[in-house]
C-alpha cells in the first residue's frame, strides 16, 4: 500500500501515481470518505488519466466495502460529478482526477450533500488519517453499484438554461480542450449553438500529447493565443485537465486576466439578476470590487479556495463568485464552479454586442495594472510576511489569508503555498504599468532578500 501524508491537501487529494498513492491507498481513501461523511449513495466519475480507471475502480471499491451505494459516473468533468450530487440528492460524490497536473498524477475531489466541497478542515484531513490507519473496517453488508448513463445530456441541457442558446451565433470561436474532459460536453453543445467552431485537442487522451492541461501557464496557452489570431477568430477558450475552469483568449490573442473576466460577467449576470451579492478572492484586481458597486451589486471580499468561497456564497446568498485562477461560480448551479456555463455566458455577451472583447477589456487594462500571480521559493516564509509587515506598516493591513496591505493607489497580497515552500504575490497599481513594475519589484525584493 502506498498513500504518503503529503497527498492529503487543503482542497483535494492528490500525488503521483505509484510513488504516492497508489490502488490500495486508493481502496483504502473510498472506505474512508463513506465512513467520515456517512454516505449512504454516492456519486463517482473520473478524468482521462491512464490511471483513473484503476483508481476509480478502487474508489469505488472501497466505498462498496464500508457499505455505500455507488453510482459510477465513469467518465465525466469535475463540475458533472457536483451536477450529478445535487441534481440526484446524493449523499456525496468524489472526482477521480488531478485537475490541471501532469499526467502522471492522480487524485479525488470529495464532497458532500449539496455539492459542498471538503477540505482540509472539514473532512480530508480526517479520510487520510483513517485510510493510512487502514480504519475502518468493511461493513457486514457491501453497498450496490450502478452507472447513470443519461448523465452529460442532462448536464448539458442544464448548462444551457443559462443563456439564450438561439442568441450564440454569428461567431468564430477557438476551442482548446487539451486533451482533457470539455472534450467530453464541447460536441453536445456545439450542437446546440450556432457558432463557426475551431476546435482543438477535443480527444480526451490522459497523455496529454500537445500541450498539459493547465493554460494559466503562458507556455501552455501559447497555442491557442496563436491560433486565436491565425483563424481571425473572436474569442479563443481554453480549459484546464478536469474542465472546471475556463479561460479566455481576446480578438487579438490576449489572454483575459481572471479578475477582469470575474468584472465583465459580475456585471452582465447582476444586471440580468437585478442585483446581489458576488464573492471574489482577496488576490483580486479592484476592478472587480468597481465592476460590482457599478453594476447596484453587493462586493464580498474572501479569503482564497473554492471549498472557503463556496461555503462563504452560501452564508451571504451570493448569485455568482469568482477567482483569479479562474474558477466562477453559480448559485443556481450548486454555488459550484463550472467551466461551461462561464464559456456559454461569453459567448452570449460577445454575440449580442458589437464590442469585441479586446475593447470590452481594455478599459480595465488600462486602469488596473495587475501584476499576475508571481511565486517565490522561500526558506521562511513567516520571517518573509514579518519583513512585509513591517516594511508597510503605514498601509492598512488585513491577515485573513496571508497578508494583505492596501494604499490609496495600490495594493498588494501575499499568501503562502498550501504544498510547497512558496510565496505568491498579486499586487495592483492605479497609477500606471511603470508604477506597478516598480512596486511589484520592490515588494520581490524583501520576499527574496532572506
């Protein structure tokens, strides 16, 4: 059996197949979700990676031994398998997968009633304390296990009801998949919309041949920013291995930053909604902050993580929420992130202006200079936030995840890693590019000077 502490992290499972986890860690991980959630039906699906079938298949397994019932989703996108749970009143549901990993990774996604994520503090420290104990015992009785085959159409037609699918029309639109799971739902949609589609890579293949499944890295959105601009497109969409989150590719191949789409579709679904409450993370551009008030909405701020904005959207009924990753969240979907319905919801606001999305966020370019998420390798990162706090202490300070500091004209967080030993910083500046280069540098320099 093979299952280190280390794979047990703040939001998921996850570690290298083999050397980290692997089938009877795995067996061992499904007998524990049941007995820490007290599941009696659960919802199981998996990505593409050549290993999910068998650590599936141990999943499950396990779950069968401490006497659940399973329903096997097979292959499915994260945000099918938080559909299913809540769609089928499920007790509690788990994802096969490592997300945007390579792909000698593996890993779960667990959740509860409701589609509600656990983490660290509620629940997954717990399944890897009893998987490593080999506790509990199986039940007397063994659960039954089922499939739901009908399950990506009826995702499909739920994704859908958020937009007018007759208003998607008159675009040219290209799609990168990467081999991984929105090459399951993209055929049935497109379907379904009348765009001009360039599709790449929509062959789920847990290889990953073209490029991994992660397009917040530059070298791997390199591609589509290309072919955005060689097929004179309108928009290119990229989505990461398990298709939970979606990214956005301008006329001209510019990336779209996180927060300034979180800004365009807080106000597009506020305006739709008549107002309400957002949730964005505290590593946010203030043009979403702006974006919200402008539109009658309501800004709550919040700490970093889907499993904390998801639980936060419920305790202030937040219609939408968004993160700098790239992650976007619906109430009336579960408040779960979904890498469809954000990519249906833009492609509606692109066909219905004359506007092309270069000029939709240029306005916020040229306002808020953001630097990007910057990672640091650090030796103490504790003595690093003492030396930020102190060197701002004029500023106003904020530690509910990481430090933050904000002035009249720009502001910075500091967060460390939940896995490595890194420092990652997001700072903005409203005086100019030059100004935030100056401050993001300056801020790099006390990081690093340990």
């Amino acid at each position: 059996m093979t299952l280190i502490p280390e794979v047990f992290k703040a939001y998921d499972i996850r570690g290298l197949y083999g050397t980290e986890i692997d089938e009877d860690g795995g067996e061992r991980i499904g007998r524990a979700f049941i007995a820490v959630t007290g599941a009696a039906r659960v919802a199981v699906g998996h990505d593409v990676r050549l290993s999910s079938p068998s650590m599936t298949a141990a999943f499950i397994r396990g779950a069968l031994s401490a006497g659940a019932d399973v329903t096997s989703l097979g292959l499915a996108a994260t945000e099918m398998v938080y559909f299913a749970v809540d769609e089928g009143g499920y007790d509690a549901g788990a994802m096969i997968t490592a997300s945007h990993n390579p792909p000698e990774y593996t890993g779960v996604k667990m959740v509860s009633a409701g589609a509600l994520p656990l983490s660290g503090d509620t629940g997954i420290s717990e399944v890897g304390r009893l998987a490593r104990a080999g506790e509990p015992a199986p039940a007397a009785a063994p659960g039954t296990e089922t499939t739901d085959p009908g399950l990506l159409h009826r995702f499909v037609d739920r994704c859908l009801t958020f937009v007018d699918p007759s208003a998607i029309t008159g675009l040219r639109v290209v799609l990168d998949a990467a081999n991984g799971m929105a090459g399951l739902y993209l055929p049935p949609v497109l379907d379904r919309i009348d765009i001009d589609a360039v599709p790449f890579f929509l062959d789920p293949d847990g290889r990953f041949p073209h490029h991994l499944p992660n397009p917040l890295l530059e070298e791997n959105r390199a591609f589509i920013e290309k072919a955005v601009v060689d097929n004179g497109a309108d928009v290119g969409i990229a989505w990461d291995g398990d298709a939970d989150r979606c990214f956005f590719i301008d006329e001209k191949g510019g990336f779209v930053a996180g927060d300034f789409l979180t800004a365009l579709l807080a106000r597009h679904i506020l305006e739709r909604n008549g107002g309400g409450t957002v949730v964005y993370d505290l590593r946010a551009s203030w043009a979403v902050r702006d974006a919200i008030l402008a539109a009658g909405g309501q800004a709550d701020e919040f700490r970093v993580g889907h499993a904390f904005i998801k639980r936060r959207m419920r305790e202030v009924d937040a219609v939408f929420a968004g993160e700098v990753s790239g992650h976007y969240y619906f109430r009336d979907f579960s408040f779960a992130d979904t890498g469809l319905i954000p990519a249906l919801m833009v492609l509606q606001i692109l066909a219905q202006s004359d506007e092309p999305l270069s000029h939709m966020v240029a306005a916020l370019r040229e306002k808020y200079h953001i630097s990007g998420e910057i990672n640091s390798t650090v030796a103490d990162a504790g003595a690093a936030i003492d030396r930020l706090r102190a060197h701002y202490a004029d500023g106003r300070q904020a530690e509910v995840d990481g430090l933050s500091v904000g002035y009249d004209d720009w502001h910075f967080n500091v967060r460390s890693s939940n896995t490595e030993p890194l420092l990652r910083l997001n700072l903005e500046s409203l005086a100019s590019e030059a100004d935030m280069e100056r401050k993001r540098d300056e801020v790099l320099a006390i990081i690093r000077e340990g």
